[in-house]
C-alpha cells in the first residue's frame, strides 16, 4: 500500500493516497499496538515517555562508551603485539572445521565473536578506498589495515572477504 520507513520506534507507513505518515507500529513494555502520529507524540512527550526515550539513548551511549573503550584497548595491545599472528590464527580458526560446522547448524558461514571486533574496529575507524581490483556491480565497502583489505560486499546478503595486501590473494570469507 505504501512505503514504509523504519523509525526510533518501529515502522512508519507512509500512505500515498492522502499522502502523510498515518500509522505507526511500535513496540512499548513488550506489547504492540498499532496507534497514528499524534498518540505516539502525546506518548513521547508524556513525562513515561521521555523516561523511556531517555533511558533508551543512556543504554546507547553506554555501549558506544564500552565499544569506544574496546577499541582503545586494542590499539593499546596493537603497540606490543604482531598483527599479522592474530589474522593468522583467525584465518586457521574459519577453515574448513568451521565452515562444516556453520553449516551443520543450518547457517551460512560467519564471523566469530574475534573476527567480527576486529572487523568492526577496521570499519568504524577507518576511511573507505577504492580499489578496483576488488570492487565488482555490487555495493561495496574496502578498508585496508596493517597490510589486508577488508571488504564487505552487499547484494542480498553481505559478505566479508579478507585479502592480502600485496598480492590481493583472498584468504578469508565470511
């Protein structure tokens, strides 16, 4: 029927026929109920729903602090260890072994919790490049960090590839 834009709090309905915003789904204390645009801004201007609006953005802030503080914990241990030894052992450790066993469980291949920090680290801190060698028709994100590009290439799903930085020789999907 129309467009529909996902909010803070759930998913708008844009209706063309009268062309504005008319319902909204929103989840509140584990319950959905489906309310128009003017309830949910009574709701958030009530005195609970600025307690919540305000406790939702204090859990944000809190994560981004713990993630800001990971990353900064990282770069610490960057300074006394070799980089190269870690993608290394994480290479080994989404070999075939791996692969079988995500499979085994019904799921595509995919990061463990070590691959998927130091994945997050490399694109949330550093610029995109452009490097045609490993671009293709599909969007397409390349950072390139202590000798390796990382990519990740969306289409219906995403997939994160690793290369070598001198020779581009791919070492790693997940």
């Amino acid at each position: 029927m129309g467009k529909v834009i996902k909010g803070l709090s759930g998913m708008l309905k844009f209706d063309p026929s009268i062309n504005h915003i008319k319902k909204v789904t929103t989840r509140i204390n584990t319950k959905t109920e489906v309310m128009d645009i003017e309830k949910l801004k009574a709701y958030l201007d009530s005195p609970e729903g600025k307690a919540e609006t305000e406790k939702y953005f204090s859990k944000l802030a809190e994560k981004q602090k713990l993630k800001e503080a990971r990353y900064r914990r990282f770069e610490k241990w960057l300074e006394t260890n070799d980089f190269d030894k870690l993608m290394y052992r994480l290479i080994l450790e989404h070999g075939e072994e791996w692969r079988e066993k995500c499979w085994h469980k019904g799921y595509e291949v995919y990061s463990n919790n070590k691959l998927s920090f130091v994945t997050s680290y490399v694109f949330d801190n550093l610029a995109p490049i452009s490097v045609p060698k490993l671009e293709n028709m599909f969007p397409t994100e390349i950072r390139f960090f202590k000798g390796y590009y990382f990519r990740i290439m969306h289409g219906q799903g995403s997939v994160f590839d690793l290369y070598n930085g001198d020779d581009f020789k791919h070492l790693l999907s997940a």
